[in-house]
C-alpha cells in the first residue's frame, strides 16, 4: 500500500506540487514486483497518480508495449514532475528500451537548438541534454552505448543533433569506451554538412583527446563559434 510520509516543509504547497505529479512525500518503498500495476494508472486523470503509475512500471520495462505507452504518455505529459518520473523509469531500461526511445529525440518539447548559439559555454562540465529523450539516454547505463552510437548513421538530421548529445553526456558522467566515441563520431562528422551537428561532435571531442587532438588543431578560425569550441576544448584537462 502507498502512503503518504509526513513531510512539514511541503504542507502548505502540497496541493499545488501534486497538480504537477509530485510524489516524493508518498512512501512507495512497499511497492514490488508483485504489485505488477498496469498501464491505466498512467493514463489516470490525477498527476500524482500518473507519476505513481510511471514509477511502478519500471518493474515492466522489459515489455515493449510498456516502453511505448511510456513514450507516448512522455510526449503528451504537461504535468512537471509526471515528466520528470516517466524519464526516470525510462533510464532504467536496457538496450531494447533505447532502441524505442532514440526514435523520440527532438520530437518532444521545443528547448532544442534549431541554430548555432552565438557564445561557446562556460561550463566545465558536460552540458545537460535540452531534448528531453537525450537527457535520459544520457542517463542510461552505459551498456547502452553502442547502441547510440551504431544508431548515428541511420538517424535523421533532427534525431542526430539530440543522439549525440546523449552520447556525450553519458560519456562525460560514466566513462565509456572513448577511442569507440571518437571513431564513430568522426567517422560521421566527415561526411555531415549540418552546422549543428558539426558544432556538437566538436564539443564532445573536448573530452575525447588525445583522439580527438588533431581534428580539433584543424578547425580553422573562420569556422567561428566551431573554431572557439575547437579552442576550449584543446585548452580543457581531461
């Protein structure tokens, strides 16, 4: 059974944080497999509800149709944090999971880069993903990689631009294979014309040297925001 823990420092907005699918003041350590929820939890006209559903089905994401009635549900979620809980089971899943979702990138929400940005950032780290599916595929286990990487080629232009950004990021955080990164996403860039995509391997080549080295040496200054990205990442510890 769920219940609701005391938490004093929610009490006055509770309602409010609930319309938004906020459950963290619910206890639901009780919930098991055993429980098996369903699907219509997810699509229940309460948000709490809802992110409750999101959460349990995490015990079902080895089934495809529960991956998708995630993704849709995803795609149509307004409520904050019921987007938040469907991401999070979702990065719980294994490479089938991906698969499935990689169809998904730049399709949901409108924070994607539609142009090149007119400053490089000043951040150390590795940006957060704007596209809400390369967020968590970033934030997948790294088992997942070579499946975002092998997925590159056959991926549209649009789907490509948020892809790597999950590649990046998942690397940034966990390590993977880095010598495999940077093939593969060299292998790509040299036959992309897309700015865009050009400007994002080139940030993630920041963090794949000494592989990446020379390529980045070789962006010439007239390539603007792409040269000054080149230029951190040369000067970045890594």
């Amino acid at each position: 059974m769920i219940e609701q823990k005391k938490v004093n420092h929610l009490h006055s907005s509770r309602t409010d944080l609930e319309k938004r699918g906020y459950i963290e003041h619910y206890d639901t350590s009780g919930t098991s497999k055993a429980l098996k929820p369903n699907l219509e939890l997810l699509h229940d006209k309460t948000a709490v509800n809802r992110s409750l559903g999101a959460k349990m089905l995490v015990y079902r994401l080895y089934k495809h149709e529960v991956i998708e009635a995630l993704l849709l549900q995803l795609d149509r979620e307004k409520a904050l944090y019921t987007r938040l809980e469907i991401c999070n089971t979702l990065s719980h899943g294994d490479a089938n999971c991906a698969k499935l979702m990689i169809k998904y990138l730049g399709k949901i929400g409108k924070n994607q880069y539609h142009c090149l940005p007119k400053k490089i950032s000043k951040k150390k780290s590795f940006p957060l993903p704007r596209d809400i599916i390369a967020r968590t595929l970033g934030r997948m286990d790294k088992t997942t990689t070579r499946i975002l990487l092998n997925a590159l080629p056959t991926c549209s232009i649009t789907q490509a631009r948020e892809l790597i950004d999950a590649i990046g990021y998942q690397y940034f955080h966990q390590k993977t294979n880095k010598r495999q990164i940077f093939n593969k996403l060299y292998s790509y860039y040299q036959d992309c014309d897309d700015d865009i995509i050009r400007w994002k391997i080139i940030c993630v080549f920041g963090w794949l040297k000494p592989y990446s080295t020379d390529i980045l040496q070789s962006i010439p200054d007239t390539e603007g925001i792409l040269y000054e990205e080149a230029q951190k990442g040369l000067q970045s510890k890594n």
